[in-house]
C-alpha cells in the first residue's frame, strides 16, 4: 500500500527511505533501508531506528505506549512498555563524522525499571541471526577493546531523566581509572522512524 516509486524522491528533512522491488509476479527483494539526516548531529554519533509505526505507538501493540491495560498508579505495571515484547526494527549508526557503520536488523525492547514511565524510554537492542545478523561489529566505545556485541541499550539515564541527563555517564567516566567494572558511556542522538 505504499507509494510507488516511479520520480524522483525529493527530501529536505531527516527522513527514513525503506524500498524494496517487486514485480509482476510477486518476486520481492529484501528491503533496504537508509535514514537521510540534515541538521548534522553536533558531533555525536547517531542512532536511527524505523520500524512500523505501530511496533511503537499503537494502543495494543505498541511499546512505548500505555496501552489498554495501563493501571493509572505508579510505576504503571501492566501498561503495554511493562510488557516484554520484542519488535523488529532496523538499526543503523552514524559515527561522530556522519559515517553510517552499521545499518542491520535487529530486535528492540523497553528496558529499565521505574524509569519506564518517564516520556522517553530505555530501549535495548538484540542483534539476533533470526534478523539477518547476529551481533552488532563496530567499536562503540572509544574505552573499551570490545568491537562486537550481542545487545546494546540506548538509556534515558534511569533516575536522573528529569534532571542532569548524564549522571551516571559522568560517574562512569569518573571510575574509568579505578580498575573496577562500570558502564561504558557514549552519548548519542537518536531518531526513531525519523523523528528526533
């Protein structure tokens, strides 16, 4: 049901183009995706997830909303981002320099404990071969030897959401000499379906 490509697609903001061809006796190639960015990203890396709209936003399917069993107390059990769904989605990500390094299926879920009622969600991502790949090969963490992972989470930063936004990054950072486990700690933007 979606537009056929038959001219030129002009685009003037960060838009997601997901193709693929099909021809008169059904035969369908995988589909393609890439996410087109404009206003640059400040010099962070980029993060950019589509899916189908309704995997996120739909009443009874999606996840980051209430949903119809949401209970109205805190912390909002049985509201659809409680439950452990996970949707398909495309990841791809843009290094400091615009350069996309990863661009993969992959499946996404809400993650976090309390923190899931706030606006903006925690999602972990699970590079799966039931996906096409499974983990994720790029060198996320400037820090770290690591250049290959199984799952990935993009945090709200827990607790600290509606204030600083960076807490635990920062403490993080600070523990980086004390030869101690500690989360790796990269900021980045995000976009989902193409909104920031």
């Amino acid at each position: 049901q979606s537009q056929i490509y038959t001219e030129e697609i002009q685009i003037s903001y960060t838009t997601v183009v997901r193709a693929t061809i099909i021809n008169d006796t059904f035969f369908k190639t995988p589909v393609a995706t890439q996410t087109f960015i404009f206003n640059g990203s400040n010099g962070l890396p980029v993060v950019s997830i589509s899916s189908d709209p309704k995997n996120f936003t739909d009443w009874y399917e999606g996840i980051l909303v209430d949903g119809p069993n949401y209970p109205g107390p805190d912390p909002h059990y049985g509201a659809n981002y409680w439950q452990e769904w996970e949707k398909p989605v495309n990841f791809e990500y843009f290094n400091k320099e615009g350069i996309g390094r990863i661009n993969q299926g992959a499946g996404i879920k809400v993650s976090g404990n309390w923190s899931r009622m706030n606006a903006q969600k925690s999602l972990a991502l699970y590079a799966r071969k039931s996906y096409g790949k499974g983990s994720f090969k790029y060198k996320f963490f400037e820090d770290r030897e690591s250049a290959s992972f199984e799952s990935l989470t993009l945090r709200n930063s827990g607790n600290d959401w509606s204030y600083t936004m960076m807490r635990d990054g920062l403490f993080s950072e600070l523990a980086k000499e004390m030869n101690m486990e500690r989360l790796a700690y990269q900021p980045s933007v995000v976009y989902l379906n193409g909104e920031y």
